[in-house]
C-alpha cells in the first residue's frame, strides 16, 4: 500500500490537451474579474469567480453535451450562493449554517449522481455557499448584486465554454445531456458517504475551534470525489501536503500587497496553471489552488461559521 501510495503521489499523468479547458477557465474567470475591476467593484470579485466555477465542468465533454452540462452546474452553483446569502441571515451559532452546508452537500452529490458532471461531488457548491454563509449579512440590494454577478459569470462561462464549436476541426457529437433517474442516484452509497463525512466532520471542525468550517466540510467532501479507497487516500494525501506547499505561496503573495489589478492577472495565472495540473498531480496544482482558494478568507464574521465579508477570488478547480 505504502508502495502504491508513493507512486501515485509521484506520478505524473500526459498532457492530453489540457490547454483548452485550462483557456477557457482562463477566460471565464479573467474576463467578468477584469470588468468588475474597470468598474470599482472588487468587492464583487468573488461572486464572479463563483459563478465561473461552472467553466470547470464538462472538461472532456464536447458541444452540446458540455453546454447542457455547464449550464445545469452554473445554477446550481448561483443557487448555491444564494442559500449561503440567506444563511449568513441565521443566528450566530454556526450550527444552523452548518446544517445548510450539509444540505448544500447532499443536494450537490444527487445532483452529480443524477447528471454525472465531472469532476464529480458537491465540493464547489458547498465552498460557494461557505463563503457566503461566513460572511457578513448583507442587505437585499447587495445580495441581488451578488447573485447578479454570478449568474452573469456563469452565463459567460457557458459561453466560453460552448465557444470551441466553431472552430475549425471540432467534432460534434450530438450526445444529450444523459440523466439517471432520481431514485436510482438516491440510493448510491456515495450519498451516505458524503453525509457521514459531514456529520462527523462538522461537530470536530466546532469542538477544535477551526476559524472557517466551511472549509472543513470542503476538505471532508474532496476525497469522495474520486472511486475507491485507495484513489480517496492518495487524494486526502495529496490535499494535506499541496496545500501545505500552497499556504507557503499564498504567504508570499498576499505580503506583496498587489494593487487590484496585479490581483486579478495573479488570479487568472493561477487559475489557468491550476486547470493546466489538475489532472496531471493534483498535489502540485494546489500550489496553485491554494493562493486562489486562501482570499475568501480574508475576512470573516468571526462568528465561527467561517468565510468572508465579501468573497475575492477563490479557486475554482480542485
């Protein structure tokens, strides 16, 4: 095992055309961000990174498969941010947030079961609502904002995304967007895995004090995102030491106090350079990821819900 271990964690997978999803998550990202900046509003960055999570989906997919399949995740991902809008209103006790990001967790696992989007699991709803569920009230105006901005970015994403069919050489498959009947995804194991690992994690994650919880179920659901146990302890490794690695760069990063635009080109960098690693060694992507991800939590309700008053960039990638 000890063997097997050390040679996934050492392995380092083929290219296999990784620079097209790796631009156009470049693009969906940069894009929204860079008009966010032209208007003062990097207050919004955030919401708009959220939303452009929907860029990561469907990576192997080709129009129109990966259109239908981006679109479905970019709602639920809005929706997601929504719930954690309305859940930062909850008292302070971070149980009741809590409960909803488990919520969000389930939802976000039937959901990947019933549509069978990849990368697989609730991990990007559950940090998009975490971010927002820690954070700071806000009032109606500036949550419609929000929710503006990242259904805007997600819209833009889809886009981006359903771009590649009109270049030249693209083949066009004309698959549907396949769906498993509810009852069958309900009842895969992977529901109950999620769950457990939920409601062991969030009474631990309370008990220890941990800042920001959210990001405690974030860890919780990232090893369930890929089949069998083996593969899931390789990923939990390679989580711990990445983002070992990638606190140290977000270290010097953040002590360079960039200006707003240096923010941005650093965020779209990243972002490419992660989707360029992701599935290649996911350990060394997270030097990338974890600069992106480390922003939303910059600043927080110190409630002990975790998050931020208002989300920056965060990484949309793992």
């Amino acid at each position: 095992m000890r063997g097997t271990l050390v040679r996934e964690l050492a392995r380092f997978e083929a290219h296999a055309g990784a620079h097209r999803p790796a631009l156009r998550c470049g693009i969906s990202v940069g894009v929204p961000m860079l008009v966010l900046l032209a208007l003062g509003r990097l207050d919004l960055l955030g919401a708009a990174t959220f939303g452009a999570f929907a860029a990561i989906y469907g990576r192997n997919l080709t129009v129109p498969a990966r259109t239908g399949v981006q679109a479905v995740t970019g709602l639920g991902l809005v929706a997601s941010v929504a719930v954690g809008l309305l859940a930062a209103h909850l008292p302070a006790s971070p149980w009741l947030a809590l409960l909803v990001l488990v919520g969000v967790a389930v939802a976000g696992t039937i959901g990947g079961e019933v549509v069978g989007w990849k990368p697989g699991g609730p991990l990007f709803f559950v940090f998009a609502a975490g971010a927002f569920a820690g954070a700071q009230p806000l009032g109606l105006t500036a949550s419609l904002q929000v929710v503006a901005v990242a259904a805007g970015s997600a819209g833009f994403a889809v886009l981006v995304g359903s771009a590649g069919a009109l270049l030249p050489g693209h083949v066009r498959r004309r698959a549907p967007l396949v769906a498993v009947p509810l009852r069958e995804a309900v009842r895969r194991e992977i529901v109950l895995e999620v769950l457990l690992a939920c409601a062991v994690t969030a009474p631990l994650a309370v008990l220890l004090g941990v800042e920001h919880l959210y990001w405690a179920l974030v860890a919780a659901v990232v090893p369930l995102s890929v089949p069998g146990s083996r593969a899931r302890v390789t990923r939990g490794v390679m989580r711990i030491g990445g983002t070992l690695g990638g606190l140290a760069v977000a270290a010097v990063l953040l002590a360079l106090h960039m200006p707003g635009w240096a923010i941005v080109v650093t965020a779209v960098v990243l972002q490419t350079g992660a989707e360029l690693l992701v599935m290649r060694n996911y350990a060394i992507a997270l030097l990338f990821i974890t600069p992106l991800a480390h922003r939303p939590a910059r600043r927080h309700r110190g409630r002990g819900a975790g998050g931020a008053g208002r989300p920056g960039p965060a990484r949309p990638c793992t």
